[in-house]
C-alpha cells in the first residue's frame, strides 16, 4: 500500500473549472491535489476539442480547447497544485470528522478536508465495440489500452481504428507481437502522417498487415480469441486469425464511482446548493458540468463562478474560526505577493 | 417545417416535427427519439448520432462532410448510408425524411 498524501483539498477532474479551482482556493492559501483520468490537463478542451475555437470565455473573443488549458495552467502555476494524471478515482469515504479518504485505480491514497468535483461530463472511458460477445473476451484477450507493452510480447495482435491511438500501438507493438494487423473501416487514417507512413512502411515490408473493414463478430473459447469475422468494404466477408484484439474507437463519458459516494443526484448530475455549489455531504464540493441546480447553464464561465464560491466555503473547512478577508488581486498586496507579481 | 421519421430497430416508427435550420439530431431529440444519444450535443465531437438514410432519400440528404467522415471511425456498423444526424440540417426539402436508428449507438 502506497503512503498517504495529505492535503487540504483534493480537486477530482483537472478541466478547465479544475484549474481555475486551483487559482481561487490558491487565493486563500489552499493547496491542491489535482487527479484527473486523462494523461494530461484540460479535460474535454484536451480531449475533445483542442482544435475546436471556444467563442464564450469573457475577455477572450476566440480561444482554442488547447490555448484555454495553457492559459488556465499558467495562471493556477504560482499556487503549485500537484497533478496526478492516468488516475480514476474508484472510491470516496468520510473518515473521522472532518476528513475525506480518496482512493484511485494507480494505488494512489489521499487523506483531505475538501473534495472538489470538477469532473466534467464524468470518467472519460473508453468506447467499447457492441460486438455480439465481446464481453467474454474482455481483460483476456480483447484490451482498450495497453497498460504493459510485455503483455504482447507472441501475440496475434489485431488493432481496429485509424487515430493515433490505434497507429502508435500498431507501430510499437508490432517489433514485439508474433503477427500485426491492423483494420480500419477505410484506407484514410486521422493519425499524425509519420505514424501512417510508418505503418505503410511496415505492410510494404510484409511485416504487418492492412485490413479495410469491420468487425461483426469473433471466434474463440473460455475468453480466449482465434479469430475476427471482418466484413470487408465491398461486402465479403473474411476471418483474421488473431489472440489478441485492441479495439480503438474513440472516449466516451461515463459519470463512473461517482454515483457510489452517497452523493444526491439529478439526471445523473450532482445536486448543489447555489450559494456554496456543495453537495449534500458537508465537505464535498461540485463545480462545472458535473453539478446541477436551478437555472444551470453547462458553461466554462458558469464553473469559474462556481469555484471563486466554493473555495470561499473551502476556507471556513480548512482554517475554522479564522476571518476570511474578501480582497481583490488589482489592490492587494498580499495578493499580489502569493501570485508572485508583488 | 418537415416530417421525420426515425425508424428504430425493432421497427417502431416515431414521427418528428423538424424546424428549418435545426439539425435532424436536434429534432430527434427534442421529440426524445431512443437510440440518437448525442453526447456532446452537437459538435460533431462523438458519433453517438449516427442513423441510416433511407435509400430513396439519400441523394437529398446529400453527402458526409470530411469531419463527419473522420468522425465515422468511432461508430459501430458504419454503411455507405451512414451519417452523422446532427451534421444534417432540416428543410422543407426534407420534409417526409425517412431514417434508421442503429440498434445502439455506442
């Protein structure tokens, strides 16, 4: 068992309303834990869209996904919030009076006073094919991710999609699988040219193959895949004969463990109060997309305003009886002084 | 204003009323049609609107656009009368559209 890192605040989700999350309780002289279950910060804006312009964000009159996130982690920087990135929260219990254990999916374990849920649309997860079956082959021999490349290591590989997802882990794992083939529904791939001609490269040599088509079903015993039944462009039907499947389709968002932490819910949203934007359970927060209440707007504006109220009820959790001075970053000195400007 | 109609898999058929200028996935579900779930409702980011053309409406509807092509490549089941219902806009010239949604989008 990991140790267990302490903190004041633990922000679950390091989208936009997460980080600006850090800038508001960094004001107050909270610290920060941040997880979220990307690789990198950004949320929707990283995953989504970071290409797509946002034309929304007060004061900025167009702003990409990916600008907005660069933007949002210069300005959280000064307050030094520690990111734990590749991490799903899968548990969230009260402990003692005042105190929250959070648990992830990567042994991570964090004892704190505040909890905030900044976590969006939910758990990006990844899309699973509707294959007839393809239950049964789950964690045995169909994967959505590669967590241990070793894992491959003799094995029939068959990869679906044309992302970069799907190209790189063709290209990284074809050195060490026994067979490669890679199918996609078309001859176009969307992943980044070098990945693409690598993999041309590669069907030239005869070292993998390309296949065009589409899965409609599989073949094999006890959990454990012979073959792909492949409906190619025109129509015909083929197999692929193959040990390991690695289908690659893209995120989707799953609300995930959140619904099992007792908090209320409202058509798969956090319930929230308007003046603090916390949840039923004192000590637990809900910012951005994840909350509802009357009249909520899913805006990046509407989650900035949510956090800059939230981190007010933060302090009084964190520093209790201590006055809470209201100041403004353009007159405070020692405001000014935290944001390392002063 | 159009007919639609959104043929599900078993066969139920469920008539909308499109407004010009709102997308087919708009009209579908505003009149709460199962199966178009539209997650990231509407920027052409999800594939979680795909339906099928019927074959005699198919030259009105007209073609994929390129995102719309890539954005394909996260649907189950893709067909050459496949599109995306919210890269569709409604007109009076689709008024009696016919279109089938896939057993789940997913």
């Amino acid at each position: 068992m990991a140790d267990v890192i302490n903190t004041d605040v633990v922000i679950i989700g390091a989208g936009p309303c997460g980080l600006f999350t850090v800038f508001e309780l960094g004001l107050l002289d909270i610290r920060c834990h941040v997880l979220d279950i990307l690789d990198r910060p950004g949320g929707q804006c990283a995953e989504l869209y970071p290409e797509k312009p946002i034309y929304d964000i007060p004061a900025l009159p167009l702003v990409t996904g990916a600008e907005l996130t660069s933007r949002l982690m210069e300005q959280a920087k000064p307050f030094k919030p520690e990111f734990h990135f590749n991490q799903m929260v899968t548990s969230l219990v009260k402990c003692g009076d005042n105190d929250f254990e959070l648990k992830t999916d990567g042994d991570l374990v964090f004892n704190c006073k505040v909890v905030v849920i900044a976590a969006g649309g939910g758990s990006f997860m990844p899309k699973k094919p509707p294959i007839p079956g393809i239950e049964a082959y789950e964690g045995l021999s169909v994967f959505y991710s590669v967590k241990k490349m070793e894992a491959f290591r003799g094995k029939d590989v068959l990869i679906i999609g044309g992302g970069d997802s799907a190209l790189d882990w063709v290209n990284n794992l074809q050195p060490i699988a026994n067979s490669m083939t890679l199918l996609h529904r078309r001859d176009e791939f969307r992943a980044a040219p070098d990945s693409v001609n690598k993999m041309r490269e590669l069907v030239a040599e005869g070292k993998m193959q390309l296949k065009i088509g589409q899965v409609t079903g599989l073949t094999g015993a006890n959990g454990v895949l012979a073959s792909a039944h492949v409906k190619g462009a025109d129509g015909t039907m083929s197999e692929v004969t193959c040990n390991t499947m690695l289908p690659f389709f893209g995120l989707t968002m799953k609300l995930g463990p959140v619904a099992d932490w007792g908090l209320n819910l409202h058509e798969n949203l956090i319930s929230v109060d308007t003046e603090k934007f916390e949840t039923n359970v004192p000590g637990i927060f809900a910012v951005g997309d994840i909350n509802t209440y009357p009249g909520k707007l899913k805006l990046i504006l509407s989650g900035f305003h949510e956090a800059a109220l939230m981190a007010q009820q933060a302090f009084r959790y964190i520093n209790p009886g201590e006055r809470l001075l209201f100041q403004y970053t353009t007159s405070s000195t020692n405001l000014q002084k935290k944001l390392g400007v002063a | 204003m159009a007919k639609i109609t959104f043929i599900q898999h078993n066969g139920t058929e469920i008539i909308a009323n499109g407004v010009a200028g709102m997308t087919v996935m708009e009209t579908a579900v505003k009149h709460q049609v199962p199966g178009i779930d539209a997650d990231c409702g509407g920027a052409c980011a999800c594939a979680t609107c795909h339906i099928y053309i019927e074959p005699e409406w198919r030259e009105k509807v007209g073609a994929r656009n390129p995102m719309e092509e890539d954005m394909l490549d996260f649907a189950f089941d893709v067909r050459d009368n496949s599109r995306l219902s919210c890269q569709i806009k409604v007109s009076d010239a689709l008024d009696g559209l016919r279109v089938k949604v896939p057993e789940k989008q997913f």
